[in-house]
C-alpha cells in the first residue's frame, strides 16, 4: 500500500457516504485552489484488536508517527493524533469509546457487535475503509443513538473515515473561515451551528468549522433508513510564540465538533 493509494482509497469511501465533500472540493477546484488536507478523521471502538492502535497501523507503516493524546471525558472518547513527516500530508486524528463508561444496556450490544467481527480483521491493511463487519438493526442503532452519537455512528457505519478536514490556510482566495462559509452557503452549502459555526480562536491557535453532516440511506437487518452520515470539516491554524505552526487539536473545540453530525436539513 503506497501513501497516494492509501489517501486516495480513503477519499473514495468518504464521498461515497459524503456527496457534499465533492461538491464543495469540486466548487474549490473551479475557484482555482488546491485543496490540501489538515486531518482526517477516524472512529472506533475500545475492543481489543479495534481501537486505536489497530486503526493506526496501516498509517504507522507509512511513516505516521504518533504525538499528542487526549481525553473527551463528557464522551467517553479516548484520541491521539499522528503526523508525517511529509508537511503536505495530512495528520490523522483516530478516537475510541471508551465502551465501558457507558451503560450496561449500552456495553451490552457493542460487545454484540464486536463479538461478530472475524479473526484478525483488526490487522487489516484496509481497516479505516473496511466498513461495517457487523449486523446491526435500526433498533439498535436507536438504542445507542440515545446514549451516544458516537457509538450509534460507529454500530451503523463500522470502520470508515468520519470526516476530511481542510486545510484553509493551503487556500489562496480565502482569507479566513468566515469568508469561506459565507462562499460555501451562497453556493447551496449548509454549515453546521453546533456551538457556533466557528469552533476555537486565534489564541488556541486553531479554528474549526464544519458543514451539517449529509444523510445516507444504511442497510439495516430490519429495513434502509436514512440517517446522517459524515460532515466536511475546514481549520485554520496559527502560529504560536516560538513561530512555528500549532499542529495540535484544542479538545474543547473537538468536543463540539464530535457533536456536529446532526443531519442536513
């Protein structure tokens, strides 16, 4: 697996799930940018073989090193990210449930779920685009979705990417994220107000916005339902003291953002 095959493959999955992130990449395109990518996002659960160390392999044998962890304690996510040595690379933001912080009821059917994934299907070279190795209802779903958003979208999309993230300050027609929502809005887009559109500030040295997650028809075991899928993500990053780039995340801000998949409407 080389690095270009790897992103590419990722890419390919997310808009598949995500029709808004073509859209706007197209829109950006025909601006005359050159889109380049701060992160991109991955979920998973805790269970052996699946959490954070399966889903960054892949990315480890590439030359992703690992660097600053966090903890979203009012989810129950555990996170870290991993950045390349390549600058134009993106960085890789991997978190997991922490399943058992939730409710028994909760624990329950997750452990249910895992207990359906193969042998070794953690050691995958395609686990971040794998998909859903589990059979799930609605029901279910609705379950989860009444305790954790995150759990819920996990149970119906399995392992893929949660959302790509630009890098705005890679663009050259924007001078910052306000002036890029209001593009994106006039041009039929519609952001996510979680919080406030713009997550972070100049002096956490990081800013973050996001579109209203699409929504995609799932094939559960009781029947298709329509449900919000991904979002499309946009930072802009500053400098701090020392001159150098904040490469970080500020998790204050990334707490909101784990809220952001509410559906378009």
């Amino acid at each position: 697996m080389t690095l270009a095959a790897l992103l590419d493959a990722l890419w390919r999955d997310y808009v598949a799930s995500t029709p808004q992130a073509a859209r706007i990449h197209a829109l950006l395109a025909a601006r005359g940018e050159t889109i380049r990518n701060d992160h991109v996002a991955l979920r998973t659960f805790d269970a052996p073989g699946l959490g954070l160390a399966a889903m960054a392999r892949p990315f480890e044998a590439l030359g992703w090193q690992p660097r600053e962890p966090y903890r979203f304690a009012a989810k129950h996510l555990r996170a870290r990210y991993w950045q390349h040595d390549d600058p134009s690379l993106p960085k890789v933001f991997i978190s997991e449930l922490v399943v058992d912080e939730l409710s028994p009821a909760a624990q329950q059917l997750i452990t249910a779920l895992v207990a359906q994934v193969p042998a070794g299907f953690g050691a995958r070279a395609d686990l971040a685009w794998s998909g859903r190795p589990w059979r799930v209802t609605h029901a279910q779903y609705a379950a989860l979705l009444a305790e954790s958003e995150y759990a819920a979208w996990v149970a119906a999309f399995g392992f893929r990417v949660n959302h790509f993230t630009v890098d705005v300050d890679a663009l050259t027609t924007f001078p910052d994220l306000t002036a890029l929502g209001a593009f994106l809005v006039a041009n039929g887009e519609t952001l996510n107000d979680a919080g406030g559109v713009i997550k972070g500030t100049p002096a956490e040295y990081l800013e973050q916005s996001s579109t209203r997650a699409d929504a995609v028809e799932v094939a559960f075991e009781d029947g298709h339902v329509t449900i919000p899928s991904c979002y499309y993500e946009f930072a802009k990053r500053y400098r701090l003291p020392s001159g150098g780039v904040f490469h970080g995340f500020v998790p204050a801000s990334a707490d909101r953002i784990f809220e952001s998949t509410d559906v378009r409407r």
